[in-house]
C-alpha cells in the first residue's frame, strides 16, 4: 500500500497550497482537474469584479476568478507567472487564479484547526479551518463558496 | 439489461407504431384502399397490444384488443373504412396513444373517453350502426343484436370490463362450419403446441403463451416431459418440452390462434376443433390425429372428448396446476441458460417479431436504422466542433508564421478544412430528424379542436421529411400547438358561417415545411376570416398598445397580435385567447433563433410564416469590435449596416441620439456602453450601426466599432460554468482560440428601453 493511500485510509486527505500575497490557502485535490498558465480572458459584461472573464479550455468556456479579489485583497494583475488552478465542484468547472501552486499536502483530518473567531466575512463565508505546517499557516478554502453565484440561487 | 429498459425498449417502438398507425389511417381517410395500409395499421395494434400483454399493461391492451378487432372487420372487408368509421379510429389511436404515454409516465387517462371508444368500436365491429359522439345511446346500440348474427354472444349485452381488464367482444359464429352452437355448449379446441429452441432464444416464454390461451376458456393442460434428457446432456437453450391443451371458448380459433401469433414460426402448432360435449359437430376444419403422450394423464381417457366433458373445477384445477408446471419447467431452461443473455433476447422479442411479421408480409423494406442514445451524438458533436474550432486555430497560426501561403502546409490544411466541413455537416446529419411526428401531433390536435369547437377541420401537411436538428422539433411543439388551436378556434369559422361565405362547410388547415437558404421555412395557414384589422386595432387602442389616432399599415396592425396580452376572442375560451397568445409563440420560435411573420387577407384566411435555423449548435453571426472586444452578432438579427455619417445624428434629450435612415429615426444604441465595456458613449461617425429588429418589431441602430466578417460560430454555452450574462446569449470559441461572446440582440434592446441590464446584473452579483 502506497503512503497516499495509506493515509487516505487513516482519515488523511491531499490538499494543494498556493500563494496569494504573502498568505497560503489551500484546496482539496480531488476537486482540481489541472493546473495551467494565465492566457489573456475575454471579460464579461456586468460580472462582478473579482469574476476576470472567460477562458477556452479545450472548448469548454471557462470562467476565472481572482482568488486575491474574491478573498477581499487587492485585486490582481495578472502576468505569466501566474497559475491558474482548475477545479470543479458540483457539475461547474471554473477556473482560480493565484500566484502559485505551492505545496501537496497529505494531511489527516485532526491537523484541521477550526478557524479563530474573528468577525469577519472572509472567516465566515470562505475559510473551513486553518493548518499549522512547518511553521507555516494555511487556511482550508471552502471551493463552493468562492464560485460565482449562479443565478437561481441568487433569484 | 433490467426490465426497465426492456420495457423503455417497448414504448419506443410503440412511439413508432403509434406513428405508422395514424399515417394510416390518414392514408385511408385520403380514400387509400389498398389492403396492405390497411394490414399495417392492424399491425401496429397489434404489436402494441402484443407487447403491452407482455408487460401486464391491462388497460392497454384491452383497448388495443377492442380496437384490433374493429380494424380485423375492415382487413376482412366486413366494415367499409368510411369517413364515420376513420373518425373513431383516429380517436381511438389518439386514446391509445394516452394510454402509452400513461403507461409510461404514469398519470391518468380520461376514462370516460376510452369507454365510450370501446363502445364505439364494438358497435362498429358488431355493425351495428350507431351516432357517432353521442355517449348515452352506446351502451343500448351494442345490446341490440344485429338480426344476421343472432349468436352474438352473451356477454356483449354487458359492455363492462372483467377482471382482466378484457371487454367482452361479440363474436359472430357464422365462419364456422355453419354450426350454430346451442347456449351453454361451447366448442373445444385440442391445441399441440410444440416450441422450438428458437422460441426461446426470442424471448417468448411459453409458460405465458399458455397463460393467454387460459383467459380465453375453461382449459386443460398436459405438459410431455417425455423427451428431456439427463441434466448433464441437457443443452440449456434448447427446447424439450410440448404441450397438448384442450379448451372450451367461445372466442373461435382464430382467437387460439392469435395467443400464438408472435411464436408462430417458432412452433409447431396445431389446432383443432373437437367434439363439443353432446353435440357432434360436422367440422369442415381439418381433424388431425395428434399424437401425445398420456401417461400422464391420471384417467388415461380419451382426452379429445373427456375433457371437455370434466368437471369445471377439476378442469380449472388441472389447468392451473399445468400452467404452474409449464412455468416451472421453463424456468429450469431459463436458469440453466445464461440468464442475462436470455434477459436482453427478451428485449428483443417485440422487435422481432415485429420484425418478422413485417418480412413474413412483405412489408415496405425501410432502411437499416440503428438507436443510438442522443448523449453519444451530441458528445460526437461536441468533439467535431473542438475539431472545428482547432482546424481554424491551425489555419491562423500557419497563416501567421508563413506569409507567402504557397508551402504544401497551405495546401494539406485547406484538404483539412474541407474534410473538417464534411464531418461537421455529415454529424449535424445525424441529429437532424423529419418534422413528420410534429406534424403528426397536430393532426391530432387538429381534431380534439374541431371536436370541441364543433368546427369541422382538415388538415393539410406538406414537407413532412423537411429535416430539422431534433432540438428545434422538440422546441417546436408547443408553439406550434397553440398557433394551431388559434388556427381552427380563432381563424376559421363556424360551418354555417362558411357556407354563408360561399365557402365550403370544412375549413382547411396547411401545414407545410421546407428548406430555404439553410433555414427551414414552416407556414401554417388557413382558409377561414382573416384577421379583423378593425377589431384588432380597437383592441389595441382599449389595450394602450396605440394611440386611437395612430397610422398603422395592415401589417402593423396584423403584427399586434403578437403583443403579450392580446386576443380578439370575443369571450375567453378553453383552447385560447387566455392572453397568454401570440406574444409566447413569438418568444419561443425566437428563442430559438427564429422569425414569424403574418400575412392574412380579409375572408381569405391568414399564413403564419415561421423561418428557423437547422441546428441550434452553430449559428451564422457578424464578427465585430466593441471597446477592443470581440463579439459575435446573430446573423438573423441584423436588417442592414451602415456607416452613419454625422448629419444623420440627431441628439435627442441629454442622452439619446437617434439615427435618421431615409427619412425614419431609429435611437443609436451603444453596444459598448450597455455591456458597460466603456464609461462614455463612443462617437458614431467613427463607428458602423447594425440596423436590428427586436421582438417589439422595433428598430434600432446597434453602434459597433468595427465589423470583422461573418463566420459560423459554434455555439458555447456561458451557463454551463458560470451564469447567464445579461445581454449575452452565448459564447463561442473563435480561430485564435480566444472566446467571443455572442450578443443577445433582444435583451440589448429592451435594455435601451429602459429596463436597465444592470439591475439583473447587480441581482446575479448579489448572490
């Protein structure tokens, strides 16, 4: 049995860091389909702002969001040193710009801090717990809650 | 394979026997009198009634069974198919239709409706002439014996269903022999049946053969275990077992014949009349000695005679007890074959026998078909339009990097676009599909309207092989239905009225498709009043749509009916004029990228014509700038370009400026500014205005900053990952293989008007 596997089997789960600033957020795995380079987007009309615009993914139209903005900081300017990261939840496929990728890590459920209660939108609607790792922090993205709101749930 | 889909199986053939059956019958309401339409839509029944008894779907097949029965009169051409006659039978597929779908879907039918059918058809199977639509009188037509046949039988007299689900049939004795049975003495039927592996590996069960021949009569049964080798010699798919049955019915043995019908030529099967009780009777039928095994039998008496002259309860006793071995047996060959094997040859059986009835008869040869699920197709679909899109891709960046365009890279890649063309079109071939079983729904609409508004109605169609992408036939349905009602309710009018129009008493409606200039152009028209401009106008005026001083030519004003809530039906009737009108038909054959048009001439009638795209997947739009971005503008929209020349700008108020072309004003909408892609409006001289129309049937002057060139575009959808854009209808993947955004022309529109974009926007943002 591999470690992954192993881990997996104990409670453990594989998550992906990346960079926004100087602050490290991360993603389960299982729910990033690939992870490309930033292409210029075709922007939408009357998206929110944090929504950049659409992308061709191999003929699927993409839309992608800037995790900096989305999370309250400052919007980003994107270059080619920037990652876009793939992921689906539920049937939507939609794709996050950050930084960079930083880190797998293979972590076990009870490495899960609940988040601190502090009062703030970001803690509440975003953030599922954070992870002291090497003496770094990083905090659990909630991935539903980042996507664009679709429309019958906004109706 | 599951029952399910065994089943999902049955209902889609019963879709296209239900097709070929009312095709029929319109053939013979045309005055069609060859004897093989008349066969194929007997067939049809048939089938249906065939499968469904597989299926335990007891409504349906007593209906199916009442109905073949009446249509059996016609094949023998003991009732005439006259106009009365075809009436009923088009109701009646319609009933049988309902009951399918019911069985499918579940739900409910009208059973009072179906009822009176039943009686309907037996009063025309019995050739009892009867009133056609009149429902008290039925019941007593029916118990009124025909003089010619006084043998009708009994239970005819009490039209009501037993336990399975059978209407009594009444059956005239006069084929047999001349031998007019007294009362109670019924005729006995010696049955050999004796399957054949085939039978098997059909899916037909003869457990369940044997369990229809059952319901016809008291029965008894000896089943001949004789041949059955040991098991390990046995063969798991061959078939061991016979049977000898002997029966008392009154269903003659044309009905013992039927039980088998399906599993005709996968038997051996031999029927006989024998003596009935104390009667002898003088058969012409052929008596053959047949040879079985009666060892088994537990008096060994001479079975041809005993049996039928056993005690009832024994013999229903022993009839069950032998079904119940019948079923056991066959179940042991089932379990030792390979059962899912035999499952999915089960699926089959309906087909196949279809199938073989058709070849036995020499039916029309029609093309080898194959079912393929639509999620394959369009998945197929989806991957030629990459291939599209990728081809352009290629193409560009060749052209980019070798500028003098003479290398045999040029070439080979010009082979490739061509083939990529044909694959595109030869796939969009696959989903497109006749608009024969649209058309044929409203045929049927046609008639339950006439029948309510006590009009009488034809209906004419033409083009029904036009193909269309399946999308657009399923999406044009309903409109389609509710022009139609409006058609027969509101445009034609009443018989009297007619004749005292010098028209004649029926009203005709057409119904016609074709291609043009790859659109498919559908008109429906009628010969009734025509539109009443002044009442429409009135309407309009009460309604505020116009001023009661407005100038309106005919085909503005014709044009108004397709106002939300407008109707110029006098009262609010069932079929229409709910004010839900014209306005919904004019917004769904829009939505999918369709026009419609009126023309009508006072006491002439009017035509509907509608213009449709082939296929919703790929859309012929105008490439065009916009604010340094590229959009995508629907061809069908745009009405004419122009260059505006700063004379013909007018401003008007503090923001709106207006365009004069040839002497109208038309407001300058900025596209740029409504997408919110600019914060000030750009100069229009600078600029080109796409002339559009929207669905007020308004103009406006779309103002772009430049036009790149038309192209056909694959259509991507924004929804999919995302949310619906406000003024976007779609996506698209253009050559470079950035994404274009398609505008939605109509939504630019009205939001020009007033009904702000952003206010939707700042809703879906809100979340």
């Amino acid at each position: 049995m591999t470690y992954l596997a192993q881990n997996l089997t104990h409670g453990g789960r594989e998550l992906i860091a990346f960079r926004i600033g100087d602050q490290e957020f991360c993603v389960n795995v299982m729910s990033v389909r690939e992870i490309r380079g930033w292409t210029p987007v075709t922007p939408l009309p009357h998206a929110p702002s944090y929504v950049l615009g659409v992308l061709n993914l191999r003929g699927a139209v993409l839309p992608i969001i800037d995790m900096s903005a989305r999370l309250g900081m400052k919007p980003a300017e994107p270059t080619v040193r920037h990652v876009i990261i793939v992921t689906q939840a539920r049937n939507r496929v939609v794709g996050l710009l950050v930084e960079a990728v930083s880190d797998i890590l293979t972590i076990k459920d009870e490495n899960i801090q609940p988040t601190p209660d502090v009062s703030s939108e970001f803690e509440r609607t975003f953030a599922r717990g954070i992870l002291a790792i090497e003496g770094r922090m990083i905090c659990l993205i909630e991935l539903e809650a980042v996507f664009p709101h679709s429309e019958s749930e906004a109706a | 394979m599951d029952m399910n889909e065994i089943k999902e199986i049955f209902f889609q053939e019963c879709e296209e026997q239900l097709a070929e059956l009312e095709s029929g019958l319109l053939r013979l309401n045309d005055g069609d009198r060859d004897p093989e339409t008349v066969n194929a839509v007997f067939r049809a029944v048939h089938s249906i009634k065939g499968g469904a008894g597989a299926f335990g779907l007891d409504d349906l097949v007593s209906f199916a069974h009442v109905f073949e029965t009446t249509l059996d009169c016609v094949r023998s051409n003991k009732l005439e198919p006259n106009q009365e006659v075809l009436k009923v039978m088009l109701k009646s597929a319609d009933v049988l239709a309902d009951l399918t779908n019911v069985a499918r879907d579940g739900g409910s039918v009208d059973q009072a409706r179906s009822k009176q059918l039943i009686r309907e058809l037996e009063a025309l199977a019995n050739g009892t002439p009867m009133p056609t639509a009149s429902a008290a009188p039925a019941a007593a037509a029916v118990a009124k014996p025909k003089p010619a046949a006084p043998v009708a039988a009994a239970p005819a007299a009490a039209p009501a269903a037993n336990d399975q689900g059978f209407m009594p049939v009444a059956f005239s004795f006069d084929d047999f022999g001349g031998d007019e049975p007294e009362a109670a003495e019924l005729p006995t039927y010696d049955v050999v049946f004796k399957p054949k592996s085939d039978l098997y590996t059909k899916g037909n069960e003869a457990a369940l053969l044997l369990r229809d021949l059952s319901r016809l009569g008291e029965m008894s049964i000896h089943c001949d275990m004789s041949s059955l080798p040991p098991l390990d010699e046995l063969d798991p798919e061959a078939a061991y077992f016979w049977w000898k049955v002997s029966i008392k019915t009154d269903k003659g043995e044309d009905a013992v014949r039927s039980v088998f019908e399906f599993a005709e030529w996968d038997c051996d099967l031999e029927v006989s009349k024998a003596g009935g009780g104390s009667t002898v009777v003088e058969s012409d039928l052929p008596m053959q000695p047949v040879p079985f095994d009666l060892s088994a039998l537990d008096d060994g008496a001479d079975a041809t005679v005993g049996m039928a002259e056993e005690d009832d309860n024994l013999a229903a006793a022993q009839r069950d007890e032998a079904v119940a071995a019948a079923e056991t047996a066959s179940n042991v060959l089932q379990m030792a074959g390979n059962a899912s094997r035999a499952a999915s040859e089960n699926a089959k059986s309906a087909a196949a026998a279809a199938a073989q009835n058709n070849a036995q008869q020499g039916a029309s040869a029609a093309a080898p078909t194959i079912r393929v699920d639509l999620d394959r197709v369009d998945r197929l679909i989806n991957l030629v339009g990459e291939l599209v899109i990728n081809q352009a891709m290629l193409s560009q960046s060749v052209i980019e990097n070798d500028a003098n365009g003479t290398s045999s890279i040029n070439m080979g890649l010009e082979e490739l676009q061509q083939l990529t063309r044909e694959i595109q079109d030869s796939v969009m071939a696959i989903r497109a599909q006749p608009v024969k079983p649209v058309f044929q729904r409203m045929a049927r609409t046609v008639r339950e309207i006439a029948d309510i508004t006590g009009k009488s109605v034809r209906l004419v169609t033409e083009g029904e092989n036009t193909e269309v992408d399946k999308t657009v036939i399923d999406k044009l349905a309903e409109p389609l239905t509710h022009m139609i009602r409006n058609a027969v309710d509101h445009g034609l009018e009443t018989p009297e009225k007619r004749l005292a129009a010098g028209k004649s008493a029926e009203g005709t409606v057409k119904l016609t498709a074709k291609h043009r200039s790859g659109r498919i152009v559908i008109e429906l028209s009628d010969d009734g009043a025509g539109i009443n401009r002044e009442k429409v106008r009135q309407k309009a005026i009460d309604n505020d749509l116009i001023t009661a001083d407005a100038n309106l030519s005919d085909e503005e004003i014709d044009n108004l009916i397709f106002h939300a809530g407008f109707s110029t039906a006098d009262k609010v009737s069932d079929l229409s004029g709910r004010g839900v009108g014209m306005d919904v038909v004019k917004r769904s054959i829009q939505a999918l990228g369709g026009r419609i048009n009126i023309s009508s001439k006072p006491g002439h009638g009017s035509t509907f014509t509608m213009s449709l795209p082939l296929t919703l997947a790929v859309l012929d739009g105008m490439v065009v700038t916009v604010a340094g971005q590229t959009l995508v503008v629907p061809l069908t929209a745009i009405v004419e370009t122009l260059q505006p020349e700063a004379a013909a700008i007018h401003s008007f108020g503090a923001t709106q400026r207006l365009i004069s072309i040839r002497n109208s004003f038309c407001p300058l909408v900025d596209v740029g500014r409504i997408l919110n892609f600019r914060s000030t409006q750009a100069n229009p001289v600078e600029g080109v205005a796409l002339l559009v129309e929207s669905e007020g049937g308004g103009q406006r002057a779309l103002m772009v900053d430049a036009i790149q060139g038309q192209r056909q575009v694959v259509i991507k959808s924004l929804e999919a990952n995302y949310t619906h854009v406000p003024g976007i209808a779609a996506a698209t993947i253009l050559g470079d293989g950035r994404v274009a955004l398609i505008l939605d022309v109509d939504s630019v529109v009205s939001a020009s008007r007033g009904q702000s974009l952003q206010h939707e926007a700042s809703l879906a943002a809100a979340g």
